[in-house]
C-alpha cells in the first residue's frame, strides 16, 4: 500500500495574517446566525480564515460496534526474490 500524502503545514505567516481576522470572521458569524438571510459567502470566508489560522475542529471517530472486530495486518513485499 503507498504511503499517503503527508499533510502539508500552512505557513506561519498565512496563519498569523488569517488569525488576525480572527475577531471580524467570529462577529460575522456571529450576525449572520442573528440576523442573517442570504449571507453564504461571507459565511464560507469567515469559515476559511478561521480554519486557516486556528486549523479545522476535531472530529470525533468513536463509533459503537456490535460484535468481533477482525483487524488483519498483511506485509506486501515489492519484490520477493530477496
């Protein structure tokens, strides 16, 4: 199985300029859930600088599982005549 993509860190300074919005992109958000009506892309930009300068929430992963987990573990080998 390749190895996947490592994930790309956004640079300091795209951060810090993002974080700077920090308070404008919450008061947006704060109006719009308020008073809001047609307000998408103010919404998606207030969204982005803050995923761009804070980073994305987390997102829980636990489900509930009913029954045996098999978990199998196989090692592909590229080339097997070594």
């Amino acid at each position: 199985m390749p190895n996947p993509k490592p994930k790309r860190q956004t640079p300091a300074d795209i951060k810090s300029l993002a974080r700077g919005y920090s308070n404008l992109s919450l008061q947006t958000l704060g109006g719009i859930a308020k008073d809001g009506k047609q307000e998408a892309s103010r919404v998606a930009a207030s969204i982005a600088l803050l995923d761009r300068g804070w980073g994305k929430p987390s997102q829980d992963t636990t489900h509930e599982v009913k029954g045996e987990i098999k978990v199998v573990l196989r090692k592909m080998l590229e080339d097997e005549d070594d």
